[in-house]
C-alpha cells in the first residue's frame, strides 16, 4: 500500500471516529445508507471488471502498436485517442503499456492521446457514471476530457 493509500485510510478512520463521537445515530444512519448505494452499484462495478479483461484479452499491445504505428501522425492520433476512449485500463498498467508502444515505434502524439483518453475518458464506465452523475453530467465530461486529451497530445508533440 502506498502512502496516499494509507492517507486517505488513515483520515476516513479519523473523520469516522470524529463523526462517531459526534452523533453516533446519525453515523450509523450514514453507513447503512453508503452500504446500500454500495450494494446497488456491485452490477456494474462488477460488469466493468469484466468488460476490463474482455477488452485487454481482445486488444493486446502487441495489435495497439501494429495499428498506431502504420498510420500518418494525424490518423495515429486520433486512432489512439478513440482506442484509448473504449479502453479501460488501470494507470499501473497503462504507463507501462505506454512505454511498449514508444519502444515499438510509436509516434509520442498518439501515444500521449490514447494514455489521456485511456485515463480520462470513459466509455466502459459511462453507465456507472451516468447513474452517480446523470447523463447530461457525464457526457459534457467525457467529451470534453476527449478534447483535452487531444489538445494535450500535441502539446506534447510540439514539447518533445
């Protein structure tokens, strides 16, 4: 567990004690009511686990840098950006990931796009989302993270 990690446990336990010596009826009240919204949202966090290793098995990064590494700079582009948008992939995974398609040959640009939208835009989340936020929430952040994922990429390109 890294130090964040063991922050934010440790202030959740400090707050939880707080709230308990606080009000403990209103605290109880509070955990059964995160318990449930927890419990309604197994499904889906469930489903996106799922819908993680089906993605990683049927695109591997092997085909990721075939397909980037072919095309025009602009066409890599925005193919990594869309690739990196219906992918899920968590940050440990994908900073590596990262590194293998620059050693394949890669362009930065569409590397940096598909890392962006992989961490930012979330289509496989959009349900889960979409239920914590509502849709007009969550659509305006999805494509606006899109937008930025692109703007930044060819920051990058024109810093690198």
């Amino acid at each position: 567990m890294d130090i964040f990690t063991l922050a934010i446990w440790i202030g959740t336990l400090i707050f939880l004690g707080f709230s308990i010596t606080k009000d403990k009826v209103k605290t109880k009240q509070a955990l059964k009511m995160a318990l449930g919204m927890g419990k309604g949202m197994v499904v889906s966090i469930l489903s996106i686990i799922f819908a993680i290793g089906l993605i990683l098995t049927l695109i591997p990064p092997t085909k990721v840098a075939a397909f980037l590494g072919t095309q025009s700079v602009l066409l890599a582009t925005i193919g990594g950006a869309l690739l990196g948008t219906i992918t899920l992939v968590p940050a440990f995974i994908a900073f590596p990931l990262v590194g293998t398609l620059i050693h394949a040959g890669v362009s930065v640009v569409p590397t940096v796009a598909f890392l962006t939208t992989l961490t930012m835009v979330g289509v496989v989340t959009f349900p889960l989302e979409r239920k914590a936020f509502g849709v007009k929430f969550t659509t305006i952040r999805n494509g606006l993270s899109f937008l930025f994922a692109i703007v930044i990429a060819l920051v990058m390109g024109v810093m690198i």
